[in-house]
C-alpha cells in the first residue's frame, strides 16, 4: 500500500538541482521506493510524470499502473479516504 501521494514537482524540482547523472545513488534509492510501491497519485498527475526523462522516467512509467489511485478503484480504501476529507 502507498504510504506517500506525490505531484511532479515531487521530482521534476529536485532533478534540476540534482541530476540523476551526478546524484546517481541518490536517485537509485528513490527508485527503490518507486518500485516498492510506496507513491500514489492520480491520473493527472501520472500523465505529467511521464515527461520526465531518464532512468527515473523508466521507472515511473513501469510502475505507472500500480501507483496511479482513483476514487471507485478496489486496489485501495477509497471511501475511507473521502470519510477523512469529510471530516476535515
């Protein structure tokens, strides 16, 4: 299950200041959590992930179907997320 829901700017920002090419172990561990299945988003924001290029492109875009999380799919406890924003 996702522990963390992201926007582009999650990693567009960082990759201008730290490219993979020079960060390379830095970026590797951010894969890990990719891969892990750790991030969420949805289909708007999965759509902006895959203009980012290089191995961290690659691997968003394998992994894009398991972290993109919409309301009514089964894959997660949505209606207790929109019973927390109710509450809020």
């Amino acid at each position: 299950m996702a522990a963390y829901c992201l926007d582009t700017s999650g990693f567009s920002n960082p990759l201008e200041n730290l490219p993979e090419d020079i960060f390379a172990s830095l970026w590797a561990q951010v894969m890990k959590v990719v891969e892990a299945g750790k991030l969420c988003c949805n289909t708007e924001i999965l759509t902006e992930l895959g203009s980012i290029e290089g191995k961290l492109g690659e691997c968003l875009k394998s992994c894009a179907e398991s972290m993109c999380y919409e309301i009514g799919d089964d894959k997660w406890p949505w209606s207790e997320y929109l019973d927390c924003v109710e509450k809020l």
